[in-house]
C-alpha cells in the first residue's frame, strides 16, 4: 500500500503571478490545498523536495503530510503545473484528505511469470490494452501497482479486469463491462507465414483454373 511521506511548507500570504515568480526565485514551488468543503489553502514548497518527489514513481498515488505553521494536514497531489518548454513545476495542486475518503486514482499495472506463458514461449507478443487501471479505493489503501500473472496463457488468451485479484474496498471504476487489461497476441512472424501460405494457396489455384481454361480451348479446336 501507499507509504506516507511528507512535505514541509509555508503559508502564502498573496497570490497573482508576481508573488508565485517571487517565490519561485526563491527556490519555492506555489501549491493549494482544497477539498473537504474546506477553504482553500494556498502554500508553498521547497522545490528541491517536490522535484526529489516527482522523480519517485507514483507520484499521484502517494499521500503526504503537509506542515504547516506547527499543523499537519494529509493531502494527495491531484495535478502539477509545469513550464512548457523546461517541464520546471510551476503549481501543485492537493486534495485534502479526511477519514474514510475514497477517491478513484489510477494504478499502473505490472506482469508477472512471462517465462510461464507458452503463448510467449511459442513467440506471442504480449499486447498491453491498459497500462494503468482507474480504481476507487480508500485513500488509505490505494495500491502501489496491480500485478497480472501471465502463468499459463496461450496465444489469443485475454485477461479481464475480472479475473484480476483486487485488494479489499478497491473496485474499478468502469463497472458496466468487464474490460480487457492485455492480450498474448500471435506474433508477426506467424501471421506473415500464414498470410504467405494463403497468398501461395490462391496463386495456386488460380494456375489450375488457368490451366484448366487452356484445356479446354485445346479439346475446342480439336
């Protein structure tokens, strides 16, 4: 599950793009928090901590606890501004988050046991329909990744969301279908052969009608 880190921050007193370029300056990053039906709250970060962030995987995923002024208050990161042409955050955005919350927040998903595939041993390819799995579940339970055990799948097999174990409070949050996560696909050599064979196959019988149609115009002359 999602460890909890924290960040330590300072209350912005003034808003506009004057004050957020002097903070930034300033080696801070201007962030919010909102939700809970809460006013918002606007602080700031130190950007050599949230970019040490940004580089660890799951970052949407994971909480914080934000200090502020003696305070902490628990806070998932919903969106990050950055600069067009440099990728430097310039806004974070956080969603207060309060006891007994869910929120639906999307989880990568990682394969498992390939060498256990024969369709992947056979040279099937394994064709990744979803990277990441949309799920609604407790804000503190949010999975670190969604594991799919590619154990005994041949080619043309398909896993469903159906048929991957889920940890408990968490559901997708597509509920209507039971959608496909990934395929072992025939791989490209095969379908070339067979598309070779079939062309080959055609060829052929279009030579005997045409041999056929030679002989009967030589039994017509005859």
């Amino acid at each position: 599950m999602t460890k909890i880190a924290s960040f330590a921050a300072e209350a912005r007193q003034q808003a506009g793009k004057g004050p957020a370029r002097a903070l930034r300056r300033d080696g801070r990053v201007p962030a919010v928090i909102y939700g809970e039906e809460k006013k918002p709250e606007a602080i700031s970060l130190d950007a050599r901590d949230l970019n040490r962030e940004l580089h660890q995987p799951g970052f949407f995923r994971r909480l914080y606890d934000v200090a502020i002024d003696g305070s902490k208050q628990r806070v998932l990161p919903r969106e990050v501004q950055r600069h067009p042409v440099t990728s430097v955050p310039l806004h974070v955005d956080f969603l207060r988050i309060g006891a007994g919350v869910r929120i639906a927040v999307a989880v990568a998903v990682t394969f498992e046991n390939e060498e256990l595939s024969p369709g992947l041993k056979r040279g099937g390819v394994l064709n990744v329909v979803r990277y990441e799995i949309e799920l609604s579940c407790p804000a503190d339970a949010i999975p670190d990744t969604i594991r799919l055990d590619l154990t005994g799948l041949e080619i043309g097999d398909g896993v469903h969301i159906s048929q991957v174990p889920l940890p408990p409070g968490v559901t997708p949050t597509i509920t209507d279908r039971d959608f496909t996560i990934a395929t072992i696909a025939a791989p490209t050599v095969v379908r070339e052969e067979a598309a070779a064979a079939a062309e080959a196959e055609e060829e052929a019988e279009v030579e005997v009608e045409a041999e056929v149609e030679v002989e009967g115009e030589a039994e017509e002359t005859k």
